[in-house]
C-alpha cells in the first residue's frame, strides 16, 4: 500500500490525501481545500480506478485561465506515487 499527502501548486484545494493499493488501485482520495461538491465526485469517480487510467483521464485539465486544475493536480499526484 502506497501513502501520500500531495501538496498543490496553482489550485484552491491546500493538498490531496491519496491511498493505492499493491496495484496501484487508487483506494482513497480526500482534497483539503477547494470546490468540495466537485472534488468528493471526483474522488468517488476515481475510488476503485487504477491510477494510470485515472492520470489518463485527468492529466492536462485546466480550470479557467490557470495552467493546471485540481483534477490536473491529482494526475501529478498519481504520476509521482507510480514513478518508482
């Protein structure tokens, strides 16, 4: 089981809570910060995803003028816990 507390860059939401499984099978995703309504969809949409499908879907989405988004930011946290 992988752990990490993602700290954002560029969004509302503070950081992102993600848990994955020995297969990386996202398990648990909880934002600090941000449009909670949209950021619980998002974090029950990807619960039970596995996290290269889940960066395939979110990575590259902006949310209005900035270069990033929350779903972005989720993405980047993904990335980073299956780099190893």
């Amino acid at each position: 089981m992988k752990q990490l507390t993602y700290m954002t860059r560029g969004t509302c939401s503070k950081s992102i809570d993600i848990t994955l499984d020995d297969s990386n099978i996202v398990t648990s995703v909880s934002f600090v910060g941000g449009c909670n309504g949209n950021l619980q969809g998002i974090s029950k949409l990807v619960t039970g995803m596995k996290a290269e499908d889940a960066i395939e879907k979110l990575e590259g989405i902006r949310c209005g003028y900035k270069s990033t988004s929350c779903p972005d930011q989720l993405a980047q946290a993904l990335k980073q816990m299956t780099a190893d």
